[in-house]
C-alpha cells in the first residue's frame, strides 16, 4: 500500500506493507543511512530520529503509523543546538567508534530544544536507553551540559 511520509521537510512515496518500520524505509526505500540499526527492539537508540520534534526509536515505529507527522533523521537536524553540540562533541573527543553517535545526537538534540540548560538528572533522564557501546557516557554529559 503506498504511504505518504514526510522526511527531512520532503513528501515521499513509499509503497511498502504498513507495518515496515521506518528504520527500514528510511535505509533500504530512502536511502537515508545516518540512521542505523542497533538491537530492532527500541532499546538501544542508535535508530533514533525526531517524530514532530520529539526523539523516537524508528525500529519500532511502523510506516503506518506516520501519516501526517514529520521525520527529521540526523542527515537534516540543524539549529544552533545541532552547531553547539557538534562543536561540544568534537572538543569532548566524544565519539569513539560512532556507531550510536546519529542517535546520541537525536535525543540531546530535542532536549536542548526543549531546555536548553538541562541539569544532570534531566540529561541523564533525556539520554537513558542510548546505548553507547564504547563507554563515552562521560563525555557525552559534558558535552551536552
């Protein structure tokens, strides 16, 4: 069944089951790679991408459930809280393989849109389920705080 989906501020045609997930159309139908594929069960954020600005697991998210609502994936976020955190994350020498790094970005993203001066527990709470398998919780905190 054809959907329409609107990505990155583009309408797109996608003629996939409704129940793909949006991981999969973004990769496979889109050819958007940024988002990257962690555990499949929403567990792990590295699938994260921003559901009418809020962060969500694309693993779990079926194509069905879209409709109206717009997708930003790490290949369109911008805003002076994108610049703040790309600089932050470059002086914090923060990633190290880079595989979570798309999704890491997604969920400090929002929270920076939505309190710009999130204490430790917000950003703590904010970050809990981005799975970092290199261990750079430290410096990620600092670079978002």
């Amino acid at each position: 069944m054809p959907y329409t989906v609107r990505v990155n501020g583009t309408p797109r045609e996608l003629d996939v089951a409704g129940d793909k997930p949006l991981l999969w159309s973004l990769r496979e139908d889109l050819n958007l790679l940024g988002t990257k594929f962690g555990c499949g069960i929403a567990q792990c954020g590295a699938c994260t991408v921003h559901i009418d600005g809020k962060p969500q697991r694309s693993c779990s998210v079926p194509i069905s459930a879209i409709k109206e609502r717009e997708v930003t994936t790490i290949e369109a976020v911008d805003g002076r809280e994108f610049v703040a955190l790309r600089a932050a994350w470059i002086h914090f020498n923060v990633p190290q393989c880079g595989y979570c790094q798309s999704g890491q970005l997604m969920s400090a993203v929002a929270l920076l849109k939505a309190n710009p001066k999130p204490n430790d527990q917000e950003i703590e709470s904010a970050m809990a389920g981005n799975i970092c398998r290199c261990g750079s919780y430290p410096r990620i905190r600092a670079a978002i705080a």
